[in-house]
C-alpha cells in the first residue's frame, strides 16, 4: 500500500523545524491553581519547626530505646530462671 505523504531523502519535511527545549528550563506552570491529588503542593513553611524536630527525634529514639529494654528485660528474664 502507498502512502499519501511524500518522503524527501533531504530530510526536509517541509514543516517548521522542532523547536525543543533546554534540559535545565521547565514548563512554565499556571499560578493560583490549587495542586491536584498526586502534585506536590508548593512549600509554604519556612523551614523545620520545634514541633517537626521531636517528632522525628521520637520516631528514631523511642524504637532504639524500646529495643534495647527489650534485649536487657530478656537477659534479666533467662538469668532469673535459676540455671
């Protein structure tokens, strides 16, 4: 079957020539528009509050001290039984 577009061998489609990008410029966004279920939402704090700092520090501390109760009340525990 033939086709109804012509092929030339120079490569010039007779369009305009694609007019791509820069890697490092994105695509400009619509400001004012409120961010969808899976968009990031814009950053509006100015940095790590009191608050966020021990939380944090709660989730990393209390496993590590949970953890190490556990291995001493172990220990205390296999030594009591009397053997």
């Amino acid at each position: 079957m033939t086709s109804a577009v012509k092929f030339h061998a120079d490569g010039d489609a007779g369009a305009l020539p694609a007019r791509l990008r820069p890697a490092g410029i994105h695509a400009p966004k619509v400001l004012g528009q409120a961010a969808g279920p899976f968009d990031v939402p814009a950053a509006t704090d100015n940095g790590t509050s009191l608050r966020e700092a021990l939380v944090t520090g709660l989730l990393v501390i209390y496993p590590t001290v949970a953890t190490v109760v556990a291995i001493i009340a172990g220990l205390f525990l296999a030594s009591a039984n009397g053997t």
